[in-house]
C-alpha cells in the first residue's frame, strides 16, 4: 500500500486499518512460530503498511489535519 493512498483514507479508516494491520502482523507471528510461515517478505511488508498508518496518523495529530 502508497503513502499517497493512506493519505486518502480518513481518521476512522485509518484506525480500521491499523487494526486489521496489526491481527495481520499477529497471525503472521503465529505461523512463523509454528513454521508455517510461507513467506517472510508478507511479514515484513505488513509491518511496513502499519509503520506508514501510523506515521500518517502522527502527522496529521501534529499538524492538526483532520480528514
């Protein structure tokens, strides 16, 4: 997921997605755990997507910015 396109998101969609961002990232611990994990790079492209979220979000509570 861009940037550009998590920036097009509102305040609630953001917080839905971060959500569902962070069970993705739970259940990929999980398999991993249990090695049956198929592909680390889902893992880690995940957490990339919740790092984005949650800069934006930071952003925008800083700035005031309110979509």
């Amino acid at each position: 997921m861009l940037a550009k396109d998590i920036r097009e998101l509102s305040d609630q969609e953001l917080d839905s997605k971060e959500a569902e961002l962070t069970e993705s990232i739970f259940r990929f611990r999980l398999r991993r755990g249990t090695n049956q994990l198929e592909s680390s790079a889902a893992l880690r492209s995940t957490k990339r997507d919740l790092a984005r979220v949650k800069t934006i979000k930071n952003q925008r509570a800083t700035r005031g910015d309110r979509a």
